[in-house]
C-alpha cells in the first residue's frame, strides 16, 4: 500500500550531490514514481529528496545544510552514500534511506526500474555500481559495495530507448567502469559495451576511466573513432612513492605510456582530465614537487583538484593522525595545483582556435545564442537557432580564452 496515498499526487523535488552515478540514480528514480509530479526545488513540494555524496568533508558539509535549508519547506528524505556512511549525522526530522530503491518502495512500492528520466542533451548512463579497489583514502567502496555490473542486454535495451528519443551522444559512467563485466558470467567487458554504444547511438563519451584498464581493445576502437577523443584518467599524485601508499595500481611511468599511446591514436590532440589529491598524508615538498613537475609534462586539458579529506575507516585517515600534511600547507597546495592547470586549460583552448569539431545543442542561454559541448569537451557558445541535443559541425575560434563555434 503506498503510504502517501491520500496525497496524490505529490509534489516532489530532487537536489542531487556528487558524480554522474548520482546524477544517473536521481533520474532513475524519477522514471520510477507514479503519480507525482516533479518540481524544482525553489518550488513548493511536499517532499524533498537529497541524494546526498560522502567523498569529501566538504560535500557532507553541503549536504547537511541543504538538509536544513528543505526542511524548513517540506518533507525531507535523503538517501545515497551519504546516508550509507557509518556513523551518518542525523539532522532534525529528515528520513535517511540507504538507497533510491528503498525510497521508490516507500513512494509506491514498486521495484527500481533499470531506466531514466533523460533531461540532459548527453545522457548519462550508469553501466556498474561497486568498486574492490580499496583506495586508501577512498570510502566509496564501503558504501558502494561490491562490483555490480549491469547486463549488457539491459544496458542494448537503454542505448536503444536513448537512440529512439533522437539523442546523438551517450555518456558512460559508474564507480569502476574499467572494471565492467568482471562479475559477470558471461564474459562482456567495458569494450562490449562502447562497441553497443556506437552501433545503437553514436557518440560515445567515457566516464572516469583508471589507465591500466585501457587494454589493446579499448585503444583499438579509440584508433577506429568509436570514443570520443575526451579521456577522464584519474591520477591522483605524481610521485610513485605518493601512489604506492594511496594504494593505487601503477606508476607515473605507467600512466605516462597511456597518454602518449593515446596521444599518437588521434589526428588531432584529445583532452585529458584527471584528479589530483592535495596534500595527501606522508606527501612531502619533494613528493608534492614531483606531483608540478609530472603534471607540467603531460597535455592534461583540466584537473579537478581536491585536498586531502580524511574519511573515516580508511588507511589514509589513520596516516593523517601520524604524519597529516597541515591544513595550511594543503590548501596552498591545491592553490598551486588549480594554478598549473588553469595554464594547462588555457593552452588546449588555445590549440583548439581554427579547429573543425562536433558539438551537441546543451541549451539556448539567449535569444540566438546556444550552449553546446565538442567532443573534446569544450563548453562553447554558438549564434543561431537550434534545437537542444541538434549535433552540428562547427569551427571554434579562441576569443580571450573563450571558446565560440560558427556552424559550418
């Protein structure tokens, strides 16, 4: 029996924190409930649902004021890693519901549908949850649990409803996708589903991918144009010694190897991101001045900079008790870092003047004025009238570090 009953329909309203997952999981639980209707959040509803992060103090530190901020409005129910998390903080009346399946149950009882409610123009697409990595200073595998690997005919069934509503492009995410299909019986790997991809939708972008899970396929179908030339590489530390007690699977040299085999694939040069970790227990100057100069070396696009958080029930949080880097000399760190990358994002955009690319219609920000995304990742702004997710060719040209597209 569904508890709101006597209310229908509810006014419902989603705030969501985190990774794509989350952003994926949020839309997969909007797809599942009957008989609401969905609102924004500066709207009045009845119920407003959080689906909270735990990877940084700094993202709890969000979640609990937007916790505060709701329920002064409305209902409150907050679910995902941060409600997984031991020792959850608990604030005023609001429900915590371990998962978006538990709260779908509570809203009309029905089982979570392996589906979405697309509103963005590059759909994202969850393809596995769960991670055995064991990052020292990483919590996630302790909310997310084990590998759990979405079949490939479900994830056909998906790519072919995202094909079907006129999208050109598809994102691929999860919390260790390079680890796809190892839970599995009947041998799919993450190159299985890029291929499906491509042949049902198109344009496939991959989601944060570790280096020592590109093997010779996944390089192959880069060489044959069937991933787009935009790579998320987690990096997290430039120095080896930084690396081995993060517990992370290789070396710089290894991960230097996979962007120049990379590099010398595409005709044109791809844009790499990565994550960096600030001030990471035990990094000393001479560690974190390995980190400057690895990065400066490399043709990274972006870097999202994080300093170190401990988490709690993790290796790293214990070493930040004995040798933690003080809060001071992190945050100059991470300055330093955002720096160096700021220069590195100004250089790409710079090499991308004159150049040829396609981008998908995100939105219109203004009258003949649109918001649209290359495939080298680039948010650039195009004059004319067009229809969102509408995929064009376009020449970009550099403008005082802003990137502008002219259809062609």
């Amino acid at each position: 029996m569904n508890c709101f009953s006597e209310r229908e329909p509810l006014k419902i309203a989603f705030y969501t924190f985190g990774c794509k997952v989350n952003l994926f999981e949020t839309d997969q639980l909007k797809s599942t409930l009957h008989d609401v209707e969905i609102v924004s959040c500066d709207d009045d509803a009845d119920i407003f649902i959080i689906n909270g992060c735990t990877v940084t103090a700094t993202a709890e530190a969000q979640v609990r004021n937007m916790i505060r901020r709701f329920e002064k409005r409305g209902r409150v129910i907050v679910t995902g890693c941060f409600v997984r998390k031991k020792g959850c903080e608990k604030i005023g009346n609001a429900e915590y519901i371990p998962t978006i399946a538990d709260v779908a149950r509570l809203l009309n009882a029905e089982e979570l549908k392996y589906d979405a409610f697309f509103t963005r123009s590059r759909p994202f697409i969850k393809i596995q949850s769960g991670c055995d990595q064991f990052c020292s200073y990483c919590v996630i595998p302790y909310v997310r649990g084990p590998l759990n690997s979405v079949p490939l005919a479900e994830i056909e069934e998906l790519l072919q409803k995202i094909a079907d509503q006129g999208f050109h492009e598809v994102v691929l995410t999860g919390i260790h996708i390079g680890k796809y299909g190892r839970d599995l019986t009947d041998g799919t790997t993450l190159a299985d589903v890029i291929e499906a991809s491509h042949r049902i939708v198109g344009r496939v972008r991959l989601g944060s991918l570790e280096s020592p899970e590109i093997d010779d396929r996944i390089f192959r179908q880069a060489a044959d144009g069937m991933i787009l030339p935009h790579w998320h590489i987690p990096l997290q530390s430039g120095s080896d010694a930084v690396l081995k007690a993060m517990n992370r699977p290789y070396k710089c040299a290894d991960f230097a190897r996979s962007i120049e085999k990379l590099v010398s694939i595409y005709k044109e040069l791809p844009a790499f991101g990565t994550d960096i970790i600030a001030g990471f227990p035990t990094e000393t100057e001479h560690d974190f001045a390995e980190t400057l100069r690895f990065i400066d070396s490399l043709p990274f696009a972006y870097g999202h900079v994080f300093p170190f958080s401990p988490r709690e029930g993790t290796p790293a949080a214990i070493l930040e008790k004995k040798s933690g880097v003080p809060y001071a000399e992190k945050r100059e760190r991470a300055r330093l870092l955002r720096e160096l990358f700021a220069q590195k994002e100004a250089q790409f955009k710079k090499s991308l003047d004159g150049r040829t690319d396609e981008a998908v219609i995100e939105e219109r920000t203004a009258d003949s004025i649109c918001r649209a995304t290359t495939s080298t990742y680039q948010d650039i702004e195009i004059r004319g009238e067009f229809e969102k997710r509408s995929l064009l060719r376009v020449k970009l040209s550099c403008k005082e570090g802003k990137l502008v597209g002219e259809p062609v």
